[in-house]
C-alpha cells in the first residue's frame, strides 16, 4: 500500500518530475472542497462536517488505489489551464453559433467527413485533453485517439480545417508544458 508520504514509489515519476505525494494529496483535497463547496451551496455547520468527511474519505480512497500521482492530480498543469480555458470556452461559442446557423439555413453547407489529425502532445494527459477539446466544440467530435493520432468525424470542410490548423494542438501542448 503506497502511503501520502511516501516518496520514491514506482509511480511517481522519477526524483526529477516533480511529483510530491503530499502536495498532490492537499490538491486533490482542495480541489474536491472547491468543487464540494461550489455544487453544494450550503454552509451549515452539520453540512460543512459531512462535506469534509466525504473528502477525506475520497481522498483515502484515492491514496489506497494509488491514484495520486502526477496524472491522476496534475497540479502541474492548473495555471496553464486556466489560461487555456477561456480560449477554448471562446472556441465553443464560435463553434455553437455556426452549427446553429447550418441547422437554420439550410443554404449552407453539410458535408460531414472522417480525418486524422495528428497530435502533438507527449502525455496520455495531453491528448485527452486534446481529443476533448475537440468534443468539446460543437461540429467535431473524436472517434478514436492512437498515439500520435486522432480520428475526427467533422460537420463541415471549415470545421476540419479548424482543427487541421493546429492551434488548438498548439495551446493544448503549452498546457502540458511544451512550448
């Protein structure tokens, strides 16, 4: 069984990658609080103890499947994505406001299409992100994710080239780290 504290266990990377069990623990902690206390709304007393039980306890979970590690809570990337994020929920609108116009104007184009799209990220993290990104915004969904690749089924040629043009690639790989 791999304790919080244990430092140097098998998954951790490595001593050069940054990954501090502790400090992975108090961010999957934090970040299960934020989200407990951003759904829940309350803040009785009685509520806030059983919310916290119910942290500690996921996060004893966590530490008992060996889930803490750099993927599993990758604080590593948290700024980045949060610079990532308006750029992409930017994206979905763009993306929203065309697929409504081709549904109400049927003058406009549909012509639906199966591509790869290369992907330029070195972690399994990365590139789920990336494949869904591209779910994410409306006319293009990933179908399959391989390494180094990922089939995309498109609305329209413009929504291919979208996602043909990389920039999306290029900001997820900035979230991971690579510039």
């Amino acid at each position: 069984m791999t304790e919080l504290g244990n430092v140097g266990s098998e998954n951790d990377g490595g001593a050069g990658s940054g990954y501090r069990p502790v400090i992975h623990g108090v961010g999957l902690c934090l970040a299960l609080t934020v989200c407990w206390l951003l759904l829940s709304g309350y803040f009785q007393i009685l509520l806030l103890g059983l919310g916290a039980a119910s942290i500690l306890f996921c996060v004893w979970i966590a530490v008992r499947m060996d889930l803490i590690d750099h993927e599993g809570v990758p604080l590593h990337i948290t700024w980045a994505g949060l610079r990532y994020l308006p750029w992409l929920l930017w994206e979905i609108v763009k993306a929203n406001i065309d697929v409504a116009r081709r549904v109400i104007a049927p003058s406009l184009p549909i012509s639906p299409s199966l591509f790869n799209a290369s992907v330029s990220q070195k972690t399994d993290l990365g590139q789920v992100i990336y494949a869904n990104s591209i779910t994410l915004t409306p006319g293009t969904v990933s179908v399959n994710l391989d390494p180094g690749v990922i089939l995309v089924h498109a609305l329209h040629d413009g929504a291919a080239d979208g996602v043909l043009e990389g920039e999306m690639d290029k900001r997820v790989s900035q979230v991971e780290g690579q510039d």
